[in-house]
C-alpha cells in the first residue's frame, strides 16, 4: 500500500486542493440536498463563527452548541430511521438487519437521551428537572445516571456518537474523494488537524489516547457498517478503494464529532 502513494507523486496535492475547493464550493446544495457530513461541517463552521465573533456570553454559547449538536444526532437518527425501513422492506428482518437496528437504536436513544440532558443542564432548567424526579422516585434521576456514565466512562460517549455519526453518513447523500490518493491526504490532513486541536486542550496525553481509541474504532465500525449497511464488497472496502469510498468519509465525521462531543 505504501509503494502505491510514493508512485503516485506525493498525493498529488493539486488534485486534493482542487476537490477540497470545489467540495467547499458545493457545500451550500449538498446542505439542502440532506447531505449529512456538509451539514456537519456547516454547523461546526457556524459554531467556529461564533466563537471567533465573540459577541455572545459563554452561557448563550453552551446553550446554541448542545442545540446544535442534539439537531446533528437527531437528523442521523432520522436518516437511520428511514434507511432501516426501505431495509425491512427489501430483505425483511434478517439478523443482520435486527443487529444493526439493536445497535442503531440503543446508540440513538443514549445519544438522544445525552443531548437532550445537555441541552436541559444549559439552560438551567436541569437542576430542577434532576431534583424533581429524584424526590419523586427517592433515587437518582435517569439523567443523573447518564452523566454518571458518561463522566467515569468518557470512551463510551465517544462510541456512542461515532455509530450515531457513521450510520448518519452512510444512510445519507455523500461525497467522498475522486480517487484513494486524494482520500489518503485528506484522511492524514484529518489526523494532523485533529492532533493539533487536541494540543489546545488541557489533557493531552489522555485525549491523545481516546481519539486513537475512537478513530480505531470508527475504521472498523465504517467497515462493518459499509458492508452489512450500504451493501459494499468486503475485498473493495479493505482494499485502497477504502480511501475513496463512504467508508472513509464515516471515519472522519464520526471521529471528528465524537472526539468534539467527548471533549466536551
């Protein structure tokens, strides 16, 4: 594999530039044409914005950011909704299929459950919710217990919103790159991207570990998921058309969302 990137003029950066410039270019018709990772990435542009501006309180800006991020999960959900139906009426209820809506379903209904809890904390309507159902049941609070998991178990969210995300990806329009070459640097552009965001942040070293962690993870979860979900040949999918395929563009949102979310 390494053979045919040397050969193959050192990823031929003209061509990445020039898919990186039209894929930017096309953001706004892949946004309205349901486009799942464009409207990712508009949404994190959004949120960059904002910040950048810096004309809103910290509390306004938490309050936008756990919207935003629940609007992300629940449009995958929707996507994985639909797709699974058209699959149950194709190929009826395999074991495939009841697999991968086990597995759709318990990562939407934590991810839902997740946001929504976030979205309540920041509006500071969730100490009040919390405190309610823990008087009336005399016992922690559903979301109580989420937190809980999620902030002794900081992979597991992570796993949580890298399926939501990948099954977003596959179940939607997607553009990935012309070719494995130009696939390959923009998947290591990804990497250098993210390894430079995570040295902004105070726990490196621990950061450094989820995110290798989670974008294992979602390379072999975006295998599995090409194959029993989009129906792509196994041999096509570990081969160098990995780069050039759906497949990569799951690996790259949803590392990139979970990776945000869980450090978040």
């Amino acid at each position: 594999m390494m053979e045919y990137f040397i050969n193959q003029t050192s990823f031929n950066t003209t061509s990445t530039l020039k898919f990186i410039y039209l894929y930017t270019k096309s953001m706004p018709s892949l946004v309205r044409s349901g486009d799942f990772t464009a409207i990712t990435i508009a949404i994190v542009v959004f949120l960059v914005s904002l910040i950048i501006i810096n004309k809103i309180t910290n509390a306004m800006m938490k309050v936008i950011e756990s919207f935003l991020v629940l609007t992300i999960i629940s449009y995958a959900s929707y996507l994985f909704v639909s797709v699974f139906i058209s699959r149950y009426h194709t190929y009826g209820a395999t074991l495939s299929n009841i697999a991968l809506l086990l597995i759709g379903s318990l990562s939407i209904i934590l991810g839902l459950f997740g946001g929504i809890a976030t979205l309540l904390k920041n509006t500071s309507t969730y100490d009040k919710i919390d405190e309610e159902i823990s008087k009336i049941k005399n016992q922690p609070s559903p979301v109580s217990m989420f937190n809980q998991f999620t902030e002794g178990n900081n992979i597991g969210k992570r796993i949580v919103y890298l399926i939501i995300s990948e099954f977003g990806v596959f179940s939607s329009k997607t553009i990935s790159a012309p070719n494995p070459t130009v696939g390959a640097a923009i998947f290591f552009i990804f990497i250098f991207g993210a390894l430079a965001y995570i040295m902004s942040l105070k726990e490196r070293t621990k950061e450094v570990e989820y995110f290798l962690i989670t974008l294992v993870a979602g390379i072999a979860i975006a295998v599995i998921l090409a194959v029993a979900w989009s129906s792509m040949p196994l041999k096509e999918v570990l081969s160098l058309r990995f780069f050039d395929s759906d497949a990569l563009v799951a690996v790259v949102t949803g590392t990139a969302i979970s990776m945000y979310m869980g450090s978040k």
